[in-house]
C-alpha cells in the first residue's frame, strides 16, 4: 500500500531555507532515503488530482525507450476551478500555460509551472551524460532502495538530510535538486535542466489532469505577479540569463521563448509610457502620432488591429471566449501599472541592499461571502487599500480627462489627433472597473478613497509636468 509521509522542515534564523525550492529539495533528500522511487510528482498545496489514469500518461512518456535517457519531465498544464464565467482577473493564465507551451513542445518541451508535474529522479543529479554524484551514497538516483521506510537507520538518515544545515558544502541548489536564487523556482529549475541538455514533453489531454484554484480578489492577483516579476529579473539580470546564457546553451528559438518570460517586467515601461504621454500631449493640443491623412497614420491602424487580431484568434482557438480575451489582454494592461512597475523597484531596492523581498503566499480563499459574490458576478474586488493601485488609478483618471478634452478638441484641432483620441478611448473603456469602483460602488471591494485621492493628486502633478515639458 502506499505511504504517506508527512516532513516538518527544520528552520533556522542563521539557516536560509531557500522557500519552497529548499522545501522541494528536503523532500527529494527524505523520499531519496526512504523509496529513491525513479519518478516524482511535484504538486501545489491547493491542487487535486482530477483524472486517476494520468499517472498512466505521464509513464507513457518516461518509459518510452527511444525518448527516456533524455527526457527530464512531463508537464501538464494548470487548470483550476471556481473560475469566473470570463475570468476576470485572466487567471487562467491561456498563454502560460497553453499557447505558449505548444510553441515550447516543439522545441525542446515546455518549461516547468511549479505544479502538475512527473519528474525523473535522474534529472536532479546533472546533466544526462555526465550524472554528477551524491555526497553519500543513498541519495544517488541510481540506487535501489532495500529496507522499510521504518527501519531505524532509515529514519535517522532521513532526518540527517532534512536538517537545516545539511545542504552547506554541498551541490543542492546550485547543480542539484531544485535551483536557488530566484523566487520562481520552478520557471529557474526548468530552464537550467534545459540549458544542461534535459528534455521536457507536454501533456494536455482533454480531461484536466489537475485542478487547482485561483485568487478571487486583484490585490491577490497583482500581489503574485508581483513576486513571479521579482524572481525572474533575478534570472535575467544574472550569469544564467536567457539572453546569453540561454541562447548559448539552448539554442536562438528557445532562448528568446525564455526571455519572453525573464524580461517580463520590463513591459511596463512601454505600457506606462503610452497609458501617460499620448494623453498629456492630447491635453495640450501636441501630435505625437500622425495624423488622419498621413500614409504613416494607417501603418499605426494596421500594427494595432493585426496584433490585437492575431491575439484574439489564438485566445478563441484554444478555447477561450471573446469576453475572457478582453479580459485578458486588460488584466495585462493593468499588470504593467501594478505588477510589473513595482516588481521592477522592488528589485532594484533589493539589488541595491535596500530591502528584501520575501515569499509571501497568495489568497485562494474567499475572505468572505460578499467577496465570493462579487467574483461571480465579475465584479472587480480591489480589496483592502494598497498603493500598488495608485499609478493604475492616477492612469484611469488621466485617460479620463484626455478623452473628454480629445471629443472637445475634435472640433477645434479636427484630424490632428485622432490616434491620439483613438488610443486614449481604448484606454478609457479598458479602466471602466476602476471609474466604477471609484464613483459608483459602495460595497467593500470598492476602491479606498485614500487611493483615489492620492491618485487625483498624482494626476495634478502629471498634467502640471506635461505643461513645462509639451507647452
């Protein structure tokens, strides 16, 4: 029958116990000692198994002989349940964790997501021509365990490798196990074993083969893109970095598909820059777009409606809706304001030795029933107040006045701006939520009227600054 085997990890204040990739790492050790079973599991605290036969699947692959001496893991996508009927918060994560993974497959396989995945013990020992050697000999992958679980001198083992001071002088975290130095292990993990020449397959059969859950609120939300923007400019800032070190190892294709996640936060310096600049230039009568009757104007249409085509059609094609990909493509507008923005001066705090940053785990439980009601009813639930909202807000607000004073301008500026008016108009539907949680809204998912305040104060100072920079 099968065991299970509860491990209360020992932590020390002069110990670094790495968050959850030294956590995973105390339990390869422990099951090492114990089963050093071939084949592992990785799952998150708030998934499920949704299908019996997947085990079956995953074995398919890690059996196969024409594939299994290279073949790392097998990843199934993250599905959850108790999403919204649109998900409005795209938690789902579509292109994560299904379009993105399907380009990944055919290269060298998808990268890992930190839950629903098989792994082959063999594939945390080095790469697969060269298997680099445990400190002792019951912890090489290799090894056929022979004694019961309960015997003594198993059990002592296994409290040994636990200790919080075990991993010192060894290759745990660095060439070992589950990589350190980043708060998105798994994406980390996943991208070394690649660079060292594993393979990966993806997985996705009809029925889910895990279920989780998701966040019901946007602090949440914005809260764990926060940290997923944190770690992986710790990637891409350091010696490993997808852009070098990647494209080196893994080749041109996967390299760059690396670096479409480890430069993630840099996406909200063009997303502020065009959630701010075109709206103070409409303000003050300035073109920073071409106008109507320009050939270079219909360039601007055609870039705008072609990306947000071809988005929209992989969004449909992999079974979304037309209402969860405006959605999505808002929540990632709102991301770059947020997320983003603050994931990016976070670590620049902490590259500098001004702060640090530690793991903080993400909500996915209603706080209250009120809150679980605004969620199915796709109502935006800012809960409490946070000042990552006030550059999202300020934006709101600025786009706000710009399209009222754009609809006045037409009359006196006529063609000059109407990409400007064009864009600023976009903007203003997408923040819908945010006017309606600052005006109309009573309830407590509303946005905190300190927020709104320092956001109009904010917006003051933008447009008083746009008159010495435009004028």
């Amino acid at each position: 029958m099968p065991n299970l085997i509860y491990v209360s990890r020992e932590k020390s204040k002069v110990s670094p116990h790495h968050f959850k990739a030294g956590a995973l790492n105390t339990l390869l050790r422990v099951s090492g000692v114990m089963t050093n079973s071939p084949v592992i599991l990785t799952l998150d605290c708030d998934m499920y198994s949704n299908d019996p036969t997947t085990p079956v699947r995953a074995l398919c692959y890690l059996t196969d002989p024409k594939i299994k001496s290279g073949l790392g893991f097998v990843q199934f996508p993250q599905k959850f349940q108790g999403v919204s009927k649109n998900d409005i918060y795209a938690c789902e994560y579509k292109r994560l964790f299904d379009i993105n993974m399907i380009g990944f497959d055919g290269l060298m396989g998808p990268n890992h997501v930190g839950t629903g995945c098989f792994f082959n013990r063999r594939v945390f020992y080095g790469p697969p021509s060269n298997m680099i050697s445990a400190e002792i000999d019951e912890l090489n992958p290799n090894r056929i365990a022979d004694k019961s679980i309960e015997a003594k001198d198993v059990l002592e083992l296994a409290h040994n490798v636990a200790g919080c001071s075990y991993e010192y002088n060894t290759n745990w975290g660095s060439k070992m196990g589950f990589r350190y130095g980043s708060l998105v292990e798994d994406y980390y993990t996943g991208y070394m074993l690649h660079c060292e020449g594993w393979r990966s397959v993806f997985c996705s059969p009809k029925r889910a083969a895990f279920c989780g859950d998701v966040p019901k609120s946007l602090i949440d939300v914005v809260s764990q893109q926060k940290r997923w923007a944190i770690g992986l400019l710790d990637v891409s800032i350091s010696r490993y970095s997808p852009l070098t070190y990647g494209v080196k190892s893994m080749g041109l294709l996967v390299g760059v598909g690396y670096c479409q996640y480890a430069f993630w936060a840099f996406w909200s310096i063009p997303l502020i820059v065009y959630g701010v600049l075109p709206q103070l230039a409409l303000l003050y009568g300035v073109s920073v777009f071409p106008k109507s009757s320009d050939p270079w104007f219909w360039l601007y249409i055609f870039l705008f409606l072609g990306a947000y085509g071809q988005d929209l059609l992989d969004f449909v094609l992999e079974g979304g809706t037309y209402r969860g990909w405006w959605n999505d493509q808002r929540m990632w507008m709102i991301r770059g304001f947020t997320s983003f923005f603050f994931g990016s001066i976070e670590f620049i705090l902490k590259t500098l030795n001004l702060s640090t940053h530690g793991f903080n785990l993400t909500s996915k439980a209603n706080e209250d029933d009120e809150q679980g009601k605004r969620y199915e009813k796709e109502i935006f639930d800012f809960g409490p107040s946070s000042s990552m909202f006030l550059p999202l807000t300020a934006a709101a607000i600025l786009n706000l006045f710009a399209f009222v004073w754009g609809i006045y301008g037409l009359f006196i500026w006529g063609e000059r701006l109407v990409l400007e008016l064009i864009l600023v108009s976009f903007a203003a539907v997408n923040c819908l939520p945010v006017y309606e949680a600052m005006m109309l809204r009573k309830d407590a998912g509303k946005l905190p009227k300190r927020v709104s305040v320092l956001a109009g104060i904010l917006t003051f100072a933008l447009i008083l600054s746009g008159y010495f920079f435009l004028e």
